[in-house]
C-alpha cells in the first residue's frame, strides 16, 4: 500500500487484541468523551487541595482544553502549586 509505513495486512501490531487493548475505532463518542478536568484532578491526586485560585487556574484550562481558548499565560508567585497544574496534570488530562 502505499503512504503507508507498514501494511495493516501484516502488521502483528495492528491486531488490538493481541495487544490486550480495547479496539479505539469501537469507542462511541459518549465513551472517548474527556470528563471535567476537575474530576481527573480528584482522581489523579486526591489530597489535592482546591483553593480559589486553583479553581480559577483550573477553569481556564478546562476552557483551553474545550477549545474557548487558545493562549493562556499563567503568572502567579512560586509555591502555589502552578507547575503540578500546568505541566504535569493538564497534559496527563
């Protein structure tokens, strides 16, 4: 086939079953449809401390994540806990 890297006929890989995977073409949109990312951060780090500033920081990057926003400049002093929210959390959601 070609523009392909690897034929899907024989790419051992391609087989999601022998991956132990579920099969992401079957998904419905309901499934494969992200939660909040409030929820995720409850989930990923539940002693998480929810502070006003953090639910403001947090709503703008639910926007970013949902498309309202393209740029956010986040500017906040050190120690408020903007790099576990922006660089590690929001990517992993």
């Amino acid at each position: 086939m070609a523009g392909l890297l690897l034929d899907p006929g024989s790419d051992l890989w391609a087989d999601w079953g022998l991956l132990g995977a579920p099969d992401p073409s079957r998904f419905t949109a309901k499934e494969a449809a992200p939660g909040l990312f409030r929820n995720f951060i409850s989930e990923a780090y539940p002693s998480y401390a929810f502070h006003t500033w953090a639910e403001r920081l947090i709503a703008l990057l639910q926007r970013v994540a949902d498309g309202q926003l393209n740029r956010l400049i986040v500017c906040c002093p050190p120690r408020l806990g903007k790099s576990l929210l922006v660089s590690k959390l929001f990517p992993a959601y």
